[in-house]
C-alpha cells in the first residue's frame, strides 16, 4: 500500500502525461499541493520529490525527457531513488517489505527512507521499461 508521497508521485505523473504540466518539478508541486492542503512541511519535503525528480531525470517516465530537474547536490537521496528502482526492477516483492530493500539499499546504516520508497513505488507502474 502507497503512502501519501506514493500517491503524490502518482498525480505528479499523470499531470505530465496529460499534458497539463510539462515540468516535472511544477508537476510535483501541483500533486503536493492537491495531497498535502494542509501540511507546507509535507508539500517541502525534499527527500520524496528528489527521488522524483531523479526518475523523471533519467527518463524513466513516459512523456517526459530526460533532462536535469533537481541537479546534483542532492547526490545521496538520487544514488537512494536509482538504487530502489533497479532493486524493484529485479524483484518487485521488495514491493511488499520496505525494510528489506531498505536494509539493501543502505546495508545496516540507520537512516530512515524517508518515503522515497513509496515515491518509486508509486511510479512504477508508468515507467518506461
């Protein structure tokens, strides 16, 4: 089950691929705004819109090109964002245990994920292959 970043990536990507926004980061704003109408902090978290913004980057998502959407100074929460997609490439019954392929992704270290799992999670379904 998403948890409520999953489901803003969700409507961030069917904002770009209906052609109403065009710019991933807009896009992800819109869908903040529309999934979080009461929380400014949930709608400024970095952590989940950068793992957004680094699958749109690669072109990973349909309709939208590959391009530089958030740069590289968020190099750790990107390396995170590209780790958990090629991981669920490989087995999407990581799907079903976040710790798992968290623990996989960081190996024992203590940070959390900070939803960007259900970021990917959420955007799955409509990347490219």
């Amino acid at each position: 089950m998403l948890n409520k970043f999953g489901e803003c990536a969700k409507l961030a990507v069917e904002l770009l691929q209906n052609g109403k926004i065009k710019n991933p980061v807009l896009a992800w704003e819109k869908a903040a705004f529309f999934t979080f109408p009461n929380s400014s902090s949930s709608r400024k978290k970095c952590c989940p819109k950068n793992a957004f913004l680094t699958i749109c980057e690669t072109g990973r998502v349909k309709g939208v090109p590959a391009g530089i959407y958030c740069g590289d100074r968020v190099k750790e929460n990107k390396n995170y964002a590209l780790k958990i997609m090629d991981l669920l490439k490989n087995n999407s019954e990581f799907a079903n245990n976040k710790q798992k392929l968290w623990k996989f992704v960081c190996g024992d270290s203590k940070i959390s994920h900070n939803s960007q799992i259900d970021v990917v999670i959420g955007t799955l379904g409509i990347c490219k292959k």
